[in-house]
C-alpha cells in the first residue's frame, strides 16, 4: 500500500469560468492557471503522483509547456490513472478537502463525485469530498481564491 498527499490552490481571477472538480461552477470569477485552475483535480493528480513516486503535477505537465496552456484537467487526471496502471498501482481511495469561503459546494459535490470516479476508473464509494470554510481567515476566507488538500492510497 502506498500513500500521497496532494495540495493545490489559485487565486480567482476574471475573464475565466469555474471549473472544479471538472464540474462548470455559476460564479463570476474563475481560478487564475495555466490549465483550467481545477484546483481539485491538480491536489488529486499530486496526491496520486506522490504515492507513485512520480514528483508532482508540475514536473509530469509543466506550465511552460503550451500543449497545457488551457487544458481540460480531466485530460490529466484520466493520463495520470493510466501512467498509474502502466505501473501496475490502482486508486484504492482518494479523499478530497476544498477550502473556499465562497461560492458553496455543498451542491456540487455529488456530480464531482460522478465524474471524477468515472475518469479515475473507480466506484464512487472510493472517493470522498468534502469542503469547509475557514470561517473568513487567510486569502480563502477573504474570498481571494480556493485551496484544496487530497490524500489517496494505492495498491501495488
């Protein structure tokens, strides 16, 4: 058994929508990024590639790279499974925290589920998110941006 920890964070941004957990969010401000800023995506790509032993997201898809400028973070996460298989390691659990004063995700969390088990290969009940506020503190609490830890175990 192996295990990973991932984080993430980015700061809103306008001109760009919001997309988190590869769910489209109604709010006015996008995550400042490269890719689409799904800061849930990145902290779980980090948190499988750590109990990998494969660095992190930015050594596997830099930002300096244009083919990433853009990219659907769904893309990454679904070749980072497969580099994961390639391995012979599967996704036994993946546990997920989003820190964000606003905007709610309490009603999104459900279809993040769907679609992040669905491109991970795995049955919803391996996968838990949850979000909390840190009740106005810090650049989250003053609405400045959203962060995000994850924690996955792999088995060999």
């Amino acid at each position: 058994m192996r295990i990973g920890h991932g984080y993430d964070a980015h700061r809103f941004c306008e001109g760009k929508k919001l997309r988190m957990g590869g769910v489209d969010i109604d709010y006015p401000l996008g995550l400042l990024a490269h890719s689409d800023g799904d800061v849930v995506i990145h902290a779980m790509i980090d948190a499988l590639l750590g109990a990998a032993g494969e660095g992190d997201i930015g050594k596997l898809y830099p930002d300096t790279e244009k083919a990433y400028a853009g990219i659907d973070s769904r893309i990454l996460l679904r070749d980072t499974v497969k580099r994961l298989a390639e391995k012979h390691l599967l996704i036994d659990y993946m546990d997920v925290t989003i820190i964000a004063q606003k905007p709610k995700m309490a009603p999104h969390i459900e279809k993040m589920k769907a679609v992040l088990a669905e491109d991970m290969g795995i049955s919803r009940e391996r996968l838990n998110i949850k979000a909390t506020t840190e009740e106005k503190m810090g650049f989250t609490g003053r609405e400045e941006g959203v962060r995000t830890h994850a924690v996955c175990l792999l088995l060999e």
